[in-house]
C-alpha cells in the first residue's frame, strides 16, 4: 500500500493540501471567511482574540495561530492582518515564512 501524502519542506507529510487564511486578530475573521467561501481549497481557523488582551494571553494567541499554520495538512499560508491587533502578527509572517510554505 502506498500513502500519497504531501511532504512538506521540513520533512513532515500531510494527508492534505489546504491553503490556511488566518486572521491574525477577530475582526479580520470576516475577510478570512469571505476569501474561504470563493476559494476552494482554503481553510481558515475563526477565533475571537487578538484585540485588547494582556500579553501572557496574547503570547498565547500567537503560537496557537502559529501551530495552526505549521500543521502538516496545511501547503500555504495567507495571514490576513488590520496592523492594529495585539497579537505579534509580524512574527506570525517571520515563523510561517520560515516553514518555506508560501
């Protein structure tokens, strides 16, 4: 039997190929959403953080979002960001960038 899975740049192999959209704060979950309904393939990962939180849990955030971005199942990343959100969306871009998924 063989497994047709993608492998990705670091070594790890996925049993799919989305397109993650992730917003890196709630009030891009409506531009993420709109962009999963009129292209196939993408996934996107809703949540309700990103704007006035204290740091611990904005860390948190952070790396949530992160891992979502460097699961195996996922091929390409599209992070939709305001600029404003305090949630570190440039180290989102630096860590995601650095998994060669683009």
């Amino acid at each position: 039997m063989e497994f047709m899975g993608y492998v990705r740049p670091d070594g790890k192999v996925g049993a799919r190929n989305y397109v993650a959209v992730i917003p890196s704060v709630t009030c891009a979950n409506d531009v993420a959403n709109a962009i999963c309904h009129q292209v196939q393939g993408t996934i996107t990962y809703l949540h309700h953080q990103g704007c006035c939180q204290m740091p611990p849990d904005l860390e948190r955030v952070t790396d949530t979002l992160i891992s979502l971005g460097m699961s195996p199942n996922v091929g390409a990343i599209l992070i939709v960001s305001l600029g404003c959100e305090g949630t570190d969306h440039e180290r989102m871009y630096k860590e995601l960038s650095a998994t060669g998924k683009h």
